[in-house]
C-alpha cells in the first residue's frame, strides 16, 4: 500500500494520558490535526499523579482546561521534612499566587484529570481518538512520512503521519522504535503506594511529609477532602495497611477505611539517551523517569507537550526551519535531568542510609534549613530556566532569557482576565517603553502585536518583573519562555540573533494562530 493510498494525518500520537491528550489539545489550538492512539477505551480508574505546580496549571490553562482543572484541583502548602518520630526538620511552604498565577502546588485525582482532559478532546473536531489498540510499530526512519502500524478487534491497520509522538510512558515501544536508551542516574527503590479514602480524623497538614527516617522512609499527603495517600519504602517485615498508617490515625480507630489502591512500584531516576530520530519525538515517561519525592513527574511530562507543540505547529503550518525541532530535545533533555536529579536528592535526604554518616547528613541537613531564607527560596520554584541555545538568547545583560514571563490578572477590552488569554497563542512582545523600529518589524514579522505593560491594567507585576531584568522590552516564545530582551540602555533586538534564522517562515502566519484574545490586543494597545 503506498503512502497516497493509507491514511495521511499530520501527527499521530501514541497514548492517551496527560501528556498525550495535552499535547492533542494543545496542537488542536493551533489548528493542527491529530490522532491519538489509546490502548484503553477509557481512562484508567485507578490513582496515579496526585501533585502538580502552577506551570502545569498554566499549560493546562493553554489547552483550554484551566478552569477545569481548577475545579477538580485542591492548593497545597507545600512540603515538610521530618525525622523518625514526624517532628519537623523543615518547611517549604508553597503559596496559592504563584509566579504563573496559581497555587505554586495543587493536588488532584489523575482520574478526574484525565476526564477533564477526554471531554475537551472530544469537543475538538482536529483530534481522533482511537481506544482500544495496540501499536504494533513505529517508522522505520526516513525524511518523509512515519508509518505506525496498529491492531484493533477489526484486524490491521496503519497510518502516516508527518510526525508521531510517543507519550506511551515506561515501556515506551516509540522509544525502542528509535532506539532510544536509557541514561540511568542511579536511583532505584521499591515502594509500596497505598491511596485510602476515609472520613476519619487522620492528622495530616495541607501539603507533603516526608518522613526522613533510614529504616522506613514515607510520604504522607492529603489528596481531596477524604482521600489520602501514603508512599513507604519496602523493607523487610510485612506490615499490614492498618499498621503501616497507625502513626496518622487515632489508636484502634475502627471507623470508615477503603483502601482504594495498594500497589508496589520501583521508583527509577532514568533519562532517554536521544528523544528524537527524524519526526518522532519522545514526551514525558517515555523519556524520563523520576522518582515522586518531589512531584515532578507528570509535570516534566506537561513541559515536554508544551515546548514541542508549538514548534510542530510552526514547521507543519508555517514552513518554519525543521531545526527548529532540535531544539526541543536540546532545552528538554538538560531540563528534565536537573528534575529527576533534584528528586534523587530528596530522597537521598529521606532514606539516607543506617550508618552513622547518615546521622550526620541529617544532622547537617536539619542545621542548613536554619539558615535564614533559605527554606523560601528553595521552596519558591523547582523548575529551573532553560539554558542558552538558538531560542534562548542569554547573556550577563539578559537574566530574563530562558525564564517564564510572570502571569498576572490584567484588565484588556473591558475585561478582567489573566494575561496568556490576552497575548494568546503566538509569540507576543512585552514594553516598558516606546519600542524602537526593529522591534515593530520583528513583531509585525511574527504576527504579533506590541503590547505596552502600562496599558494591561496589572497590579505592577509586569513592570516589576522587566525593571528587575533590566529590560526595555521582551520578546516572548508561545510557551512564555523569554527568548530574548531589549537591555534597559535602549538597545534593540538584534536581527542576526540565531531564532531570526530559525523561525523565518515559508507562508504566512496561520490564521488559526490570531485567537479571540487578537481583539483585546488591540483594545490594549489602542
């Protein structure tokens, strides 16, 4: 069967979790169609992620799910460290206003997620989901189309897509399709995941313990108004459920108690060698695991979805540069390992061994959180910038390259609304002052509108965050990353900066990339 003669889409997706389902929404805002390759007909019932940070609740928000989310989500107050007998060695406290505009930490059911995230798809007539298959192969590789080949009850059957994402998590047959090897950061431990719903009086605070004690290190959290979760490492006695939660309820309680999952999981710290091989992409587990200590996991995956379907949809629409693809791997990739490291390090902190150097670790540990400011400032962000490269243009004078724009309430059109629904999907450029003529022509050459910080209405956020940076004006990606600045000496963009070249298009801007929000654009910057 030749490729005219197959089914031809623009990218099919293998998966149909978070990441994969986000990743359709977010191409389908951008007029992009998809399939999506599910193995389960529904969602999977049972309790995964519980945790997510107020990034993911923006790029939930960029698929059209945020006040969904919001909805089903609960703020949490961050996370505690305590020693074997739960008294507190240290804080880190997480705020309800985070610098993306939402609680810094939210904990949620991922089944009630995912249903969120299968009602908008379904309403969304550029996606296809297709339940109940079975990938069976993946390329080979070539400079064309991919061939994906799957099995459902009715026999065979393949499609052709301009790019295939592989969001088919642990087990990832995209990844061994491409050949793409795990990098292991040597961490591997069995843990037992128990999820309990009851209404009884579990003494618990609004956010994460972890319980730093060498002979059974844990994680304790509340999840929803009477779900709990709790995470023990697994030694070598066989406790029961009711006696490994004894310490969190009141003795010989005998009142409501469902285990709603009791499972054994090893947790890995583990990244994918190569994340692309020609126009199929590795997101989320697929390409990195991490270990749950500090809630990251789903997270990464998110991030994944947003930085590559933006640049999918440029080069499938637009005739933007195809290198402008690598550059999804290559701001991921360092991304994603500082993450897993940073959760390999909390739980280095929790278990830390039986020796007597453990012992000190934990001692030094306890005397370091004492440090004054120090617990804020590590609690305030656990996603670092990306690093310098052709779409992050950093320097001594450019601190603002590679973070996220801050996203506050903004009055445009008579409305009050946050910021990302006012610039909407495209790239957008920020001003603290009367731009220069480089400036206008590069944002006329994107398609986007010059927008004045004075003229959003803000509550000073915006002007506070560009005279910290030292910035005149900023130049955003569609992902809200900084890509590059205007230094406050009046300097102006430079054309020969490596994304001019990247992002030179073929075609004109896709109109399905001037949203609604166009029109408070220009009620703004009237």
């Amino acid at each position: 069967m030749t490729v005219d003669e197959a089914v031809r889409v623009p990218v099919v997706i293998v998966g149909a979790g978070p990441v994969g389902v986000t990743a359709a929404l977010l191409l389908a805002r951008r007029g992009v169609r998809s399939v999506v390759l599910a193995r389960h007909r529904d969602i999977y019932p049972l309790p995964r992620a519980v945790a997510g940070d107020d990034e993911i609740h923006r790029i939930l928000q960029a698929a059209g799910v945020g006040e969904e989310f919001a909805a089903i989500a609960r703020p949490a107050k961050g996370l505690r460290l305590l020693d074997a007998r739960h008294r507190v060695m240290a804080e880190f406290r997480r705020t309800e206003h985070g610098h993306h505009g939402y609680p810094q930490t939210s904990m949620f059911d991922q089944p009630e997620l995912e249903r969120v995230l299968r009602d908008a798809l379904a309403r969304r007539p550029e996606c296809a989901l297709r339940g109940g298959v079975e990938v069976t192969g993946v390329g080979p590789d070539s400079t064309g189309p991919v061939r994906v080949t799957y099995r459902d009850a009715t026999g065979d059957h393949e499609l052709w897509a301009d790019a295939v994402l592989g969001c088919d998590g642990a087990g990832s047959l995209t990844r061994e399709a491409i050949g793409g090897v795990w990098e292991d950061l040597r961490f591997e431990e069995r843990w037992k995941v128990i999820d309990v719903d009851t209404t009884g009086p579990v003494r618990c605070w609004e956010g994460v313990d972890q319980i730093c004690d060498p002979a059974r290190p844990a994680t304790f959290m509340r999840v929803s108004e009477n779900r709990y979760r709790w995470e023990f490492r697994l030694g070598e006695g066989q406790e029961t459920v009711r006696e490994l939660v004894a310490p969190w309820l009141p003795p010989s309680y005998d009142g409501d108690f469902e285990v709603v999952r009791e499972t054994q999981y090893t947790f890995r710290a583990r990244v994918a060698r190569r994340w692309r091989s020609g126009q199929v992409f590795l997101l989320g587990d697929a390409a990195h695991l991490t270990p749950p200590f500090i809630g990251q996991g789903l997270c990464s995956g998110l991030r994944d979805a947003y930085n590559l379907t933006w640049k999918l949809a440029r080069v499938l629409q637009q005739g933007g540069d195809e290198r402008l693809l690598d550059t999804y791997e290559s701001e991921r990739k360092p991304h994603a390992r500082h993450v897993v490291r940073l959760a390999v390090a909390m739980g280095w902190a929790m278990t830390g061994g039986q020796d007597g150097a453990a012992a000190i670790r934990r001692r030094a540990l306890a005397a370091a959180c004492r440090i004054p400011g120090l617990t804020e400032r590590a609690g305030r962000d656990l996603s670092p910038p990306l690093t310098a490269g052709p779409l992050v243009r950093r320097g001594v004078r450019r601190r603002l390259a590679g973070t996220h724009c801050p996203q506050p309430w903004v009055s445009a059109g008579g409305r009050h609304t946050r910021l990302d629904e006012v610039l909407g999907d495209s790239f957008a450029v920020l001003t603290a002052t009367e731009p220069g003529p480089s400036l206008t022509a590069l944002a006329h050459s994107l398609g986007v509108h010059t927008v004045p910080v004075t003229d959003l209405g803000d509550d000073g956020t915006l002007a506070a965050w560009m005279r910290a940076g030292h910035a005149d004006a900023v130049l955003l990606r569609p992902d809200r990353v900084v890509m590059d600045i205007v230094p406050a000496d009046g300097r102006d963009f430079t054309s020969t900066a490596a994304w001019a070249t990247l992002l030179h298009t073929t075609r004109s801007p896709d109109p399905s990339e001037r949203t609604a929000a166009k029109s408070l654009l220009r009620s703004t910057t009237r």
